[in-house]
C-alpha cells in the first residue's frame, strides 16, 4: 500500500481538528470559571446592600425610639451613662411604633462579640427579612453628658452561615460577608 501525499493531508486535517477541541475546551473552562466568579461577586454585592439597607433603616429606628423618649417623657431609650459595651435589639409594636425589646420591665442587653455571635444571631432577627437571614443589634459606643448626643453603632450580620471547626481551624460554610457596621450620632 502505498502512502500518497493525500492520505498524509487528510491525517493533518484529523490532528488539526484534535487541537481545535482542545483549545475550545480549554477556553470554555476558563470562561467557566470567569462566569462563576462573575456571579460570587453579584451575590456577595447583593448581600452588602441588603445589610446597608437594613443597617441604615436601624440607624433611623434608634433615633426615632430617642425621638419617641424625648417627645412623651417615657423612660424609652437606653440610659448611655455606663452602657457603653450593651447592645439592644429594636421591635415594632402593634401600632408599628419602634420600641426596644424589653423583658419584664428591664430592656434586653446583648454584648457585642463577632467571634461568638450565638445569642442575638438568632433573637435579633430583622422583621423586615421573611427569609431570617440577618441579624440587627445597636450598640452604644460612646455619648456626652453636655450635649445629649449618643453615638450609637448599628451592627447586621448573617445569621444563617455555620461555623464548623475542622483540625482545629473555624471553616465557614455557605456564603458568608463579615458584618456590617454602621456608625451615627444619635440625639437624645
């Protein structure tokens, strides 16, 4: 049999149509991977503006539970005198006035870790949130006396992301956004 220089074209064409595939798979991996990073980025966005929006919307809870205090004379708000390190969770009653939580006759108090979230991730839900995935607390950071200004620090969260400890490391599963902080001057 013998070889002719048409058989050796038609075997080139087979080898050059290999590489095609290779390099088309090549390139739709790493358009692939593009994409999926393309979409990470959109939902980590989406996240970030749904705790802006809820830590903006607490900010103006705060100062209207200090505005309710002010215009009525009822003991309302937090007293800032030696409160600087308790966080409050803030509720709507049935007349969608803002108060914040109470139990008994004493408000409720949170401290402040974002290492060890447990108690006010899951009791200080957002109500605004039909799916529970944030949390929402206040704090008070600092205030003057002479002034009657508090600053008051407003921190949302994630309250759905697991923490698991594997060979004695914390690994986060599911999607997760550190929380989100938002500073104001609050007048009292």
């Amino acid at each position: 049999m013998k070889i002719t220089l048409e058989s050796k074209y038609e075997g080139m064409g087979f080898v050059e149509a290999l590489i095609a595939i290779m390099v088309v798979g090549a390139s739709s991996v790493v358009l692939m991977q593009i994409a999926t990073k393309t979409l990470q980025d959109m939902i980590q966005n989406e996240t970030i503006d749904t705790m802006t929006q809820y830590a903006v919307e607490g900010a103006t809870m705060a100062q209207n539970v200090a505005m309710q205090e002010k215009l009525t004379g009822e003991d309302v708000f937090p007293n800032p005198l030696g409160d600087t390190n308790n966080c409050y969770v803030i509720d709507k009653d049935s007349d969608d006035q803002y108060l914040i939580r109470k139990n008994a006759q004493e408000l409720v108090t949170y401290t402040y870790d974002p290492i060890v979230r447990g108690q006010y991730k899951t009791e200080a839900l957002v109500p605004e949130d039909a799916d529970n995935l944030y949390f929402r607390i206040f704090c008070i950071e600092s205030y003057d006396i002479t002034s009657n200004y508090v600053i008051v620090k407003v921190v949302v969260g994630q309250s759905t992301v697991n923490q698991t400890i594997v060979e004695g490391e914390s690994i986060t599963k599911g999607y997760s956004v550190k929380d989100y902080t938002y500073f104001t001057v609050v007048n009292l």
